[in-house]
C-alpha cells in the first residue's frame, strides 16, 4: 500500500515538473516574440 502511494506521489511531481517546463517556455516565447516584434503604431 506505501509503495502505491509512493509511486504514486512520484507521477504527481513529476507531472508537475513537465506542465511547470511547459508553461515557462511559453511563457519565455511569449515574452521573446512581445520584445521582437515592432510595435503596431496605427
């Protein structure tokens, strides 16, 4: 039963690593593509 926990547990954080990768790398291209682009001066 601990073990299940466990193995559990360890999916949960590692789940919570990749969507915290995820996110900051859209949120590093988003930022990228705001200070790449020229502003639009209509």
């Amino acid at each position: 039963m601990v073990k299940k926990l466990l193995i559990v547990a360890a999916v949960v954080g590692v789940a919570a690593l990749v969507a915290k990768k995820v996110k900051d790398a859209n949120d590093e291209r988003a930022l990228w593509h705001e200070a790449t682009t020229s502003p639009d001066l209509r």
